[in-house]
C-alpha cells in the first residue's frame, strides 16, 4: 500500500499522517489575508520575482504552480525568462535589476542553473534582503547566530515548512533528540538550525555516519533529506517518533509506471512512528506556501513594518 492510499490526518500502521497539503492550504490562506491587510492599511503589495534561465520541464511547471498561487494570495507576480544559452553576465544584471526595482520584495532564481552559470555567484548577487529562498550567505550566517529584528534571517522555505510542521504536531520542541539525515546548504543544514533554535538535541547524519541506523533508532524526531528512495527503513525508527520524510524520488512502478516515494520506506516506518509525512502530500505542499509567506515578511522588512506571525 502507498502513502497516498490513506488520506492524510487518518492513521496507517499505528502512524498520524501529517497533512502538509491541509497545512499549507491554511498558510496560504493567512498569507493571503496579511496582503489584504497591507494593500489596505499600508497601500502595500508585495510582489515576487522569479527567474527561470533555459526550458528544465520541471522547473517550468514549478515556476508556473509559484505564479499561480502568487496571484491568488493577492501579490504581484513577475517572471523573467531567460534563454539557456543566457550569459552569467546576462542574469547578474537581470538579478541588479530586480534587486533595484522597489516593487519586487522577494527573489527567486529558479535551480538548476545551466552549466555556464555559477549558482553561488547568482545567489551572492542577490539582495539578501530580498533572498526569499534563504540561500544568500548573510541569510544563512544570520540563521546561524539566531538574528534578531533587523537582523534576522530569511529562511530556507524547505526546512521552515518541516518546523512549521514539526510544531504543529508537537507543540514544544525543546528538550527532544533530533536526527538530520542530510547535510546540503538547501535543507539540512538550515534544519538543523531551525532545530537547534528550539532547543532539540541536533545529530546531522549523512553518507560518512557511523552506524546510521543506530543514530537514526536514537531521534524523537527523524527528518530524512538524502534524496534516496526508501533509504530510512522501519527498523531505523524509533518507537513513537515523528519522521519527517523530505525526499521526492520517482521510482519505476512496473507497467512501463512510474511512482513517487520519499526517502523513508514508508509502510516500514509507519508501523512504528508516531506520526509521518506522506509522499506525496506531505513536506511538498509546504515549500511554496512558506515562499509566500517569505515574500510578505521580506515586503514588511523593506517597509519598515512589522511583519505578521503566519507559521
């Protein structure tokens, strides 16, 4: 049986199934009410930009799903397509241009890059304050030293939808043993920081740890972000925890079918978590509902307002 033949919110082997598709629904709808609230009091509309260099199918239909939900949230959208056989030099002045342009408060250089492009060069290139996704070096040095006020950051919209997750089912954080199986600048690392910030015990686990499974038998809470198929197995889990499973790997399914799965063996672990994200359906959703709620906290930041609570 696959995760989606369960809806999510019901139980399946003993597990909760997190609903991060409901969850995100009622971002979006938070989000959508602050834009109300700041094109009303404060004549304000945060607008998001996004990038997309070169015809990368997917990236084109995730482009396409930010725009969408960009518009029905009340914000402005604008996209910039780019040839790709675009120069670096070509999107470091479209990136200037954005950067300069007061009606974009948030930035998004859609990944992967074509080859003749340096994505750290780009992100660099990007007004930190603008850096909706999170990847700008001062965002993630700000994350790390817990940035306060004008100082804090702009997180990774992966790992924050996972907290978000994360407290919603939990409630208070501090005090419980966190295992990150993962170490990328995209989602490990700022999860591990996010966790640290609640006061969890944080391992970051990764393809060198020692007795992985041990490790991950250890966590109260296990986020699995390798981009493995089925790698975290249900003896890797610990009783009652609550797993976190961030990958999206598409599998063959026989029948010349394909399939989506996480990187936790889902039915496994689900015999013994307490409570797990489904694939699809669970931590997905998340990603562009906190990229929204990114950009309305940046446009706050920018004008000089406070930002509204939408986690």
């Amino acid at each position: 049986m696959s995760s989606t033949a369960v809806p999510a919110g019901e139980t399946q082997g003993g597990a909760a199934l997190i609903d991060g598709k409901a969850f995100a629904a009622g971002l979006r709808g938070r989000v959508a009410a602050a834009v109300e609230k700041l094109k009303a009091e404060q004549g304000l509309t945060p607008g998001l930009a996004v990038v997309l260099v070169g015809e990368d199918p997917a990236s084109q239909v995730y482009v396409r799903s930010k725009g969408k939900q960009t518009l029905e949230a009340g914000m402005n959208s604008f996209e910039h397509k780019l040839d790709a056989s675009a120069s670096q030099e070509t999107l470091l002045a479209k990136v200037a241009e954005l950067n300069a342009d007061p009606a974009v408060h948030g930035i998004l250089v859609q990944l992967p890059l074509p080859p003749q492009i340096d994505s750290q060069t780009v992100i660099a290139a990007i007004d930190p304050d603008k850096d909706v996704d999170g990847f700008h070096v001062i965002n993630a040095g700000r994350l790390m030293t817990g940035g306060k006020g004008a100082e804090a950051p702009l997180v990774p919209c992966t790992p924050l939808g996972c907290l978000m997750l994360l407290k919603d089912r939990l409630g208070d954080l501090s005090g419980l043993n966190a295992v990150v199986v993962g170490r990328s600048n995209i989602v490990g690392k700022p999860m591990a920081q996010l966790l640290l910030a609640e006061s969890c015990t944080v391992t970051v686990a990764h393809s060198r740890t020692k007795d992985l499974p041990a490790v991950c038998r250890g966590a109260d809470i296990l986020v699995a972000a390798v981009g493995r198929p089925e790698m975290v197995k249900g003896d890797w889990v610990k009783p009652g925890a609550t797993v976190i499973d961030v990958g999206i790997n598409r599998i063959d399914a026989g029948g010349g079918k394909t399939r989506l799965v996480g990187d936790v063996a889902f039915d496994e672990a689900a015999a013994v978590a307490g409570a797990i994200t489904p694939v699809p359906g669970g931590v997905g959703p998340m990603t562009i509902a906190v990229l929204l709620a990114n950009t309305v906290t940046a446009a706050c930041r920018q004008a000089g307002i406070p930002a509204p609570e939408l986690g």
